[in-house]
C-alpha cells in the first residue's frame, strides 16, 4: 500500500514565492483578470464539479430542466471555485474543448455571465443595480436607486425579456450565485440585516421571473 505522502504529493510550485497567495473570487472573473490556462491546469475537477457543470450546461443547452443549484458547502468548501470554474466554462467556449468536453453537452456559443461579489458590499445601487450595469441597461432600474428599493418580478422580466436563453448571473458574498434563464445559485453572508430583506426580495423576484419571461 503506498503511503499519504506518496499519493499527496504537493505541486513544486506551491513552495514558490511568486506562487498567488490570495484566492480568487467573482470580481476575478467580472474583471477578466484569471489566467484560465493556469486555473485549470490547477483546478481537479471533483465529482461535485463536474455534477454542477453539466447541469449547467443541459440547461445552456436547452435539454435540463434544474434552473437553480444551490452550493451548501461549509466555508472553504470550494464554492467560489466551483463558481469561477463554472463562469470560465460559459464565457470561453474553446476553454470547454480543451478542459471539459464531456460535460457542456455540445454547446458551441459563448454564455453571457453576469457576476457580483459581496466583498463589494458598499456598491451604490444594490445587486441588481450591478446586474442592470453589466447588462448595459443601468438606467432600467433608476427608479429603484434612490431609495434603494428592490426591483419586482414584473421589472426583472423587462429587464431580462431581451437576453438569450443561455444568460448567466453569479452573486456571491462569500459564495453564492444568481443566474436568471439558466441556472441560478444563492448564497449570502455578513450583509446587514436592512440590505438582507431588500437583497432577498430582489432574488426571490428574480428566481420567478424567467417562469414568466
């Protein structure tokens, strides 16, 4: 039987200085700052991964019906990873060729991916304020602004009405992800407690809306 140490043997590059330090997380990816190469040459694609990608992309291929996945690993559990591994794949189709083929069902087209991280907590016009912004379409919820007031299901409909099927939003504060018309996963942590009733009025309109749209 071989031993830990043989069967756990670290990368050499663990052990180097200029190796990152810091995680990543969703602005990452918003900022399109992660070497995807790098991050999936790092990245072993556990049975939980591969079970929320291909969910994921039967949806994005229109052949699934699961429309939210929710990521209940405890703190340090891999969601942000799962999440950013998820987020690469929907962006950058020749990523999912050379990484994971067997799991994106075909699906050629690039997935608009929209993402929010709740590290970023004192952005001015809440989550869908943010989402509204990377749709370019900002001005669509002005009226919810000032007070910051959350936009109902009827609004996130006009919102989303003219984006393609295989759209994606991705929310976290320390984890959690939103997608409207595909997937959708949720998660939030040390948001207080006013900000918590609008944000959960908010998703709870956009986990309905794409029923409508």
């Amino acid at each position: 039987m071989k031993s830990l140490y043989e069967l756990c043997q670290p990368r050499a590059d663990v052990f180097e200085d200029k190796h990152q330090d810091d995680v990543l997380d969703l602005a990452n990816l918003t900022e399109d700052s992660i070497d995807a190469d790098l991050f999936f040459e790092e990245t072993y694609f556990t049975d939980g991964m591969k079970q929320l990608v291909d969910l994921a992309f039967q949806r994005f291929a229109g052949i699934g019906a699961t429309g939210l996945i929710r990521l209940k690993q405890a703190m340090g559990g891999g969601k942000t990873h799962n999440m950013i591994t998820l987020g690469l794949l929907a962006k950058h189709p020749e990523l999912r060729e050379k990484y994971a083929k067997n799991l994106t069902h075909d699906v050629q087209h690039p997935i608009k991916v929209i993402s929010f991280t709740g590290r970023n907590n004192d952005v001015p016009f809440g989550i869908w304020g943010e989402i509204a912004a990377q749709l370019g379409k900002k001005e669509m919820f002005s009226d919810y602004y000032i007070p910051l007031a959350a936009p109902g299901q009827n609004s996130w409909i006009r919102l989303l009405k003219d984006e393609p099927m295989g759209c994606r939003y991705l929310s976290t504060k320390r984890q959690r992800l939103i997608q409207i018309h595909s997937i959708r996963l949720l998660e939030l942590d040390g948001i207080s407690q006013y900000h918590f009733s609008i944000i959960l009025t908010s998703i709870r309109h956009i986990s309905h809306c794409h029923m409508r749209s």
